[in-house]
C-alpha cells in the first residue's frame, strides 16, 4: 500500500489516483506516462512521486486499492440471488453508479488481463488476478426466473439480448458520468432514465 497517498485529503488523493487510472485503462501500464498523470492530476511529477514513489508501485496500489472497493461496494452488497433479471440489473446499475462516480475508470482498470513487457510485473499481476473475483454474465444471468418470460420466447437468446442491452445502457451511464466533469451529475435523471428503459425492456420480454 501507499500510506502517504491515503493520508492525502480525498481531492487531491481521488485527482491522482483518477488521473493514473484512466492513463493505465487507456494504455495499459508499459505506455502510460507519469508525466501525463501528473499533468492530469495537477501535480508536478516530481510531488507526484513523493506519495507513489514508482510507477509499478502506483499501478499495483491501484490494481489492490481498486480490487478491494469493488468487492466491497459492489460484489460483497450486490445481491445475486435475486431472480428477476431486470430487479438485479437496476441493482447492479445503481451499485455501478456510485462507484463509477468516484473513480468513472475503475471497471476499464480492474479488468484488464493482457501482461506487461516486464517479468517481474507479469509475476505480481498473476497473483493477483488469481485471488481478485470477477464480475462475470454467469453472476447476473444466469439464476433468473424463467416463468416470467413470454411464452414461445427463446429464453437463452432473451438473455443475450438483454446482456447486449445491458452493456449498451452501461456504455452510456459511463459517457454520461465522464462527460459531467465540469457539470454537475443528475443522479435523479439517470436513474430516472434507468427505470424508463428497464420498464420498456420489462414488456418486451415479461407476461
């Protein structure tokens, strides 16, 4: 862990932490620059590198400090025994949302798997990725109940619809969170929204 980037007050912690997160999900750790995340975060990087000390140590405090937000806000209070699809779905959007509102980079960085140029890293991440759990379409897909579904519908096709459809609405909460930087985030709008489209995709595929 990094103690130094913890102690800091949570503004500028979360500006270097999301300055470093989007720089690594969008080019991974060989081709991420510090002097972007410092630039991006508003720090010099020589200030920077006085709470991350080195670029492994901040990836790797990321890939942990990451992991363990979302086991705890999103997969350990995310109820997956719940059998209607579109009630686990909201669920799951409206757990996304609040986690993706503090840091709108994390889904990108957790999930990446593609290895590093360097062994020593490959090494550090596959342990890792060994103990992480993952967020999967078996977890909200899966365990449903099926007698809700309009007769004659080819259930396991109804499914894959609806996960496309769900990555398409998630696409589009993650622009709009990205988007709302310098504006402020109408959460009563989006979930608003949220209802609207899981209500219209309720009389498609519901009796």
């Amino acid at each position: 862990m990094l103690p130094k980037i913890l102690n800091l007050e949570p503004k500028r912690r979360d500006a270097i932490l999301n300055a470093a997160l989007k720089e690594f999900a969008q080019k991974g750790f060989d081709d991420a620059s510090t002097n972007a995340i410092a630039k991006a975060s508003g720090n010099s990087k020589a200030l920077m590198f006085h709470y991350v000390h080195s670029k492994k140590d901040l990836f790797l405090f990321l890939y942990d400090y990451c992991t363990e937000m979302m086991n705890k806000e999103y997969l350990e209070v995310m109820n997956f025994n719940e059998k209607d699809i579109f009630e686990k779905m909201r669920q799951s959007y409206l757990l996304q949302i609040e986690l993706l509102q503090k840091h709108p980079w994390i889904f990108e960085f957790i999930q990446m798997t593609a290895g590093t140029k360097s062994a020593e890293m490959n090494k550090e991440l596959e342990g890792r990725v060994n103990e992480k759990q993952s967020l999967c379409h078996a977890a909200l897909f899966d365990l449903v109940d099926e007698s809700k579904f309009k007769e004659g519908l080819d259930v396991e096709r109804s499914k894959q619809i609806i996960f496309w459809s769900n990555i398409g609405f998630s696409n589009q909460i993650l622009d709009d969170i990205r988007t709302s930087e310098f504006t402020e985030l109408d959460e009563d709008k989006m979930v608003a929204e949220l209802d609207d489209y899981l209500n219209e995709l309720r009389k498609i595929f519901y009796k």
